[in-house]
C-alpha cells in the first residue's frame, strides 16, 4: 500500500522492569491507508494497549519500524514525539480526559496552544470543531455541567481541531450507555467518510466493532485476525431504530 | 507560547485561590521580616554614627610630643614645642583636610562680679565649632578678625555661666580671666557630658593668638583639631598629616615623630561593626524564615504536581513538550514567589515605619534590602518550584493518563 497512514513492521515491545520481562508486542506489522476505519479488539492483556499506546506515539517501540504517513517515528525523542502527536494525532479515551474546571472551548484549544497557533486562530477552529461534534452552543460550560456523551463529543472535538491525519480512539464508549455509544459512532462514522478520517478505534464491545470497516483481533501480542467487516453496522440508521426503545424506558422510570 | 502558557498558570493558581494565598504567606512573612529586621537594624547603625560624629565630625587631634627633660625624664604629650602655627597652616593645606584649629589650653580662674571659677581655657580658631560640632546658643563666635587682633573675647560653656551666675544675660559681660578683662560674645549650647565622662560645657574658648600671646606668652601649639573631608578619608588623612610633620620636622622616615595623631574612627568601627553584626544576625534570622516560605511553595508545588498528573498526562498527550510542562509549573510557582514579596516588602516597609514610629527608633528602609528581597523572593519561587516542575515534565504520559 503506497498510501498509508501506518506501517508497522515487525514491532517487538519488552517491559523491562528488572525482576519481569513482559513480552507485550512480539512482532506486529500493520498496514493501515488512508481513510479506513480500523477497530482492534482484543481481551486484556493482549498487548491492545500496547498497540495503541506506539500507534499513539506515547511510547517507543523496543524494536522494529513505525512509519506513520510515510516518516519514520520509532526513533523520536520525548519532545518530538510529542509534536508529532501535536500535529498529527487526535485522541479520544475512554474517561474522556478533559481539564476540569476549564470550558469546553478551552479544552479544545489545548492541542492548538502547544502549537503555538494565535488566540484568534484558536477560538475561530475550536468554534469551527465543536461545531462539527454537534457542540456549538456548549462553549462555555464546563465538563461538569455536559453529560457523558457531550463530554466525549468535546475530546472528540479536541482531537479533531489541529487537523490530524489520525484520529485514535481507545474504548471510547466504555463509560457510555448504549445510546450514547451509538450516538458516539455515529460521530466518528460521520467523520470517516464524510471528511475521510483514518480512526483507530480499540474496543472489546464486538457491537462496536461493527460500526468499523475493519477488524484486526490481537491475541499475546500477534495479530491473529485481520478482516474487513462484512455486516457494517450504520449507527445513524441504528439511532432512529434506538430512539423509541429509549422513549419507552424513560417512560418507564418516570 | 509562553503567554498563553502564563495564563494557564495564573488560572491554575486562582482555582485554588486559599492554598495559593496560604503558600504567598509564607514568602510574605519572610520577605517582610528580612525588609523589617535590615531596616531597623539600619536604623541602629544610624543612630551610633549619629552618636559618634556627634563626638566631633571627622575628628583627628594632633598633639605635640614629649619634652625630654634632664635625665631623660619625659613630661606628657604635648609638653614639647614642636608644632607651630606655621605647621597647622601646612596641615590646612591637606588634600584630605577639611579644617584645622589650634588647642591651647590653659588652666584659669575666672571672675565675674563676686563670682569665681577655675576651668580650662581654650586657645582655638572659629574653625573650632565645625571641627568640634558644637554650636552657639546665644551670641556669635568669635571671628577671624578676633584672632588676627588677638582680641581679649570669650566664648562660655553653659556650666561656666552657671558657676559665675552669669544668668540669661551672659552675652557682653565682661569676666576676668587671669586678671585680664575680657568679653563675652556667645554662649555655647549645652552639651552634657562627653562619653569619657568629661563635662563638655565647663570651657572657656577665647581666640588663639589671645591665648598663645596674652596668657602663656607660647609660641607653639601643644594641641591641633583636625577634621578630615569625609568619615572614610579620616586613614588618608592621618597619613597626609604624618608626612607632612615628618618632612616639615626634617625627619627621616622611620625616625621616631616628635607628634601623635589620634581620631575617633576605632571607636566608630567598634560600633559600626557591633550593629553592622546586628543587622546581619537579624537579617540571616529573617532570612531563615524566607527560606522556610521556599520550602512551603516547593511543598505544595509538589503536592500541586500529584494531584494534578491526570492533567499533565493530557497536556503531553495533545503535544506539549517536556519544557512547556516544566514552565507552567515554573511560572506557578514564581509567581508566588512574586507576589509573596510584592506583598511582603509593602508589608515591611509598613512595619518597620510603624515600629519606629512607635519605638521613636530610626528606621531606614533601605532600597537595597527591598531589591534583594524582590529578587530573592522570584530566585526562592524558581529554585523551589524547579524540582516540582522538572518532576512533572519527566512524567511518562501513558502512567500519568492512567494515574487516578
């Protein structure tokens, strides 16, 4: 593939903590192009993280090659590592991870002030991404006055707003009921193919799964499958079907 | 980027707005007592110096040597006629001189109606006053005019009007000293006791020609009153003296001089250093307490840095590097620095004018301790608040995103 966005090959990760040796990644080699949108399963302790944290550029691979739009990243220091995460990545975790205390349009700007992007540039794009999210008009309030799923949709905004090449999301919906979940996908399907993002997404819900176009399953840090997904589940459509089951039980508790 | 990386600092340190102020409060205490200790110290220092020069500004006294009598038997200081007045002029010509006068004293007994009293009269020049820092509290000096005419004028100690019962009227009295009739023209302010415990008042000062002339028929000058230009050319100034007696006495050098200086600068060292120790024992005791402030901002900086790794975590997440991490936590902790002392020095000036005010104490605020404290405090905040922020720039952002 000429146009990828990564290309592992051959990625080894060792854990050396003096008394352990914990082989996490024992040779990976991915290719992921652009505009796909990936989900990588896998139980706990299968080095998923693991996986995650080197596509993320958080951690240095022990050995083997990472090439993310086609420059070499395996290499990079702390702080150009995080540039390149400043300039080419969007994360999106599970608890969220917004600054307390700090409004929504500040918590998207973050990426861009470590940028060094001017302040009026910064509210013109942050306006521009919360607006994609569906946040216009929740600006100023802080993570503690947004709902989970508003929450979530401001991190996603976050890690849209410096024009990522990838956008890499680990459990996203785990702290969200199944609606939000769907409403959470429905965002990121959006995203994909409206504006072509590439999304790593890692999750261990098989329903979520299905909103991606492929999946790769690593087990004992291999991969042991790697399928496009056959039955794509349309979040969008999934929403409509979900609103008057939603209807039914907030009836019910009422 | 480091505007905006400020405002995330400042903002950081009003969301907790009584820690932040409680950290202020121990550079505050420091910085003002450090400002109040220097400063009342200072004003200790000011009032010794103040003590001393009363003593006579600049003071150095030049007597003559000993008369080597028959048998080798030496009388006191002053006894030998080596000094002339050609020799105080040379003196006056000193780069390091400010004045000179004679001193010739004599022994007398004066009368004024049915009134006497035995005191010491004084041979000097107008000069005297200056040198001597005394002054008139009725009447005038007498003048240059006095001296060259060796005119029989008198200037009187309080203690002497007292004893001849002179009353308030003293000025234009005639007194008799020795027998011969002169005028008094002033008064001398009271000046009580001399640290020696010699009372100052109880002198006659009559112009030195009368005295050299007209009651000891001498022709040399047992005693000269020197004062130096400045307290710190006094050293100079008894060197310049030397040579020049030395070389008008036709003495080779290291010949033993026929003279002897003495000035007053041991003893205002003495107590110059006994409150300079003073200042700086006081200082260093506030300074103690800056440094206790320091360590209570590195405290809750590194408290600061436990609590918040969640959010250091997502900061390197989005990009930030090491050095924007390690800055904003900088800037927090200078900035309590900073404000502490802004703080702490407005709060000592307060203090130490209200100590003096109270204590009738000299105080002296002075600029240098206000711009030591200044930055000292900002040093304290960046020396403290490095350790903190370099602990929170080397987190690894995986761990720190997990840390709950």
């Amino acid at each position: 593939m000429t146009e990828s966005v990564i290309h592992l090959e051959n990625i080894h990760k060792i854990y050396d903590t003096g008394a352990v040796r914990v082989h996490a990644l024992r040779g990976v080699s991915l290719d992921i192009g652009k505009g796909e949108f990936v989900a990588i399963m896998g139980s706990s302790g299968s080095g998923k993280s693991t996986l995650m944290n080197t596509l993320g550029c958080l951690d240095r691979p022990t050995s083997g090659k990472y090439l993310l739009d086609g420059m070499d990243v395996s290499t990079l220091g702390k702080d150009e590592r995080a540039d390149i995460r400043n300039r080419k990545l969007g994360f999106v975790f599970q608890g969220y991870n917004l600054l307390r205390r700090t409004t929504a349009i500040e918590n998207v700007e973050l990426p861009l002030i470590y940028a060094g992007v001017n302040a009026a540039e910064r509210t013109r794009r942050s306006r521009l991404a919360l607006a994609v999210v569906g946040l216009a008009s929740r600006e100023d309030n802080a993570p503690n006055e947004l709902s989970g799923g508003q929450q979530q949709r401001v991190a996603i905004a976050r890690a849209l707003v410096n024009g990522p090449s990838l956008l890499l999301a680990d459990e996203p919906t785990g702290n969200l009921d199944s609606r939000t979940s769907v409403e959470i996908m429905s965002v990121f399907q959006q995203l994909n193919e409206e504006a072509g993002l590439t999304i790593v997404l890692v999750t261990h819900e098989p329903d979520i799964a299905q909103y991606a176009k492929r999946m790769i399953v690593v087990k004992d840090g291999l991969i042991t499958r790697d399928d496009l997904i056959r039955d794509r589940r349309n979040a969008a459509a999934d929403l409509a079907k979900l609103k008057p089951v939603v209807d039914e039980v907030l009836e019910q508790t009422i | 980027m480091i505007l905006p990386v400020m405002k995330m600092a400042f903002s950081a340190l009003a969301r907790n707005k009584v820690r932040s102020a409680l950290t202020m409060l121990g550079i505050i205490i420091g910085v003002a007592s450090v400002i109040t200790m220097v400063s009342l110290g200072q004003g200790a220092q000011i009032q010794v110096q103040d003590q001393i020069s009363s003593m006579g500004t600049n003071l150095l006294i030049v007597s003559a040597g000993s008369q080597r009598g028959a048998g080798g038997v030496r009388a006191g200081g002053g006894t030998a006629s080596t000094i002339t007045l050609e020799d105080v002029a040379a003196l006056g010509q000193a780069p390091s001189v400010s004045a000179v006068s004679p001193g010739v004293t004599a022994s007398v007994t004066l009368v004024a109606g049915n009134q006497n009293w035995t005191t010491r009269a004084e041979g000097v020049a107008p000069t005297y006053l200056a040198i001597r820092n005394r002054a008139i509290s009725a009447g005038t000096f007498f003048t240059d005019s006095d001296v060259r005419s060796a005119a029989r004028v008198a200037v009187v100690g309080q203690t002497v009007v007292n004893q001849l019962m002179l009353g308030s009227e003293a000025v234009g009295q005639m007194i008799r000293v020795r027998n011969l009739p002169f005028r008094i023209v002033g008064v001398l302010t009271a000046k009580g006791q001399s640290s020696f415990g010699q009372d100052q008042d109880d002198t006659v000062l009559i112009p030195y020609t009368t005295a050299m002339k007209k009651l000891l028929s001498a022709t040399y000058v047992p005693t000269v009153y020197v004062s130096a230009a400045d307290p710190a050319a006094t050293t100079q100034a008894e060197a310049q003296i030397n040579d020049i007696l030395q070389q008008r006495h036709r003495k080779q050098a290291g010949q033993d001089p026929d003279f002897n200086v003495r000035n007053l600068t041991d003893v205002a060292d003495a107590a110059e250093s006994t409150t300079r120790v003073m200042t700086l024992l006081l200082g260093g005791i506030a300074g103690v307490s800056l440094l206790v402030g320091g360590i209570g901002i590195m405290n809750i900086m590194l408290v600061s840095v436990t609590e918040r790794t969640r959010e250091i975590g997502i900061r390197m997440a989005v990009g930030a590097r090491s050095n924007a991490v390690q800055n904003q936590f900088l800037i927090e902790s200078l900035a309590l620095g900073l404000a502490g002392g802004v703080i702490g020095i407005l709060l000592g000036c307060g203090v130490s004018l209200l100590v003096s005010k109270i204590a009738a104490w000299p105080s002296a605020i002075s600029p240098m301790s206000v711009i030591v404290s200044a930055v000292f405090s900002m040093a304290i905040g960046v020396f403290f608040g490095y350790y903190p922020a370099r602990k929170a720039a080397n987190l690894d952002p995986i761990e720190a995103l997990r840390f709950e």
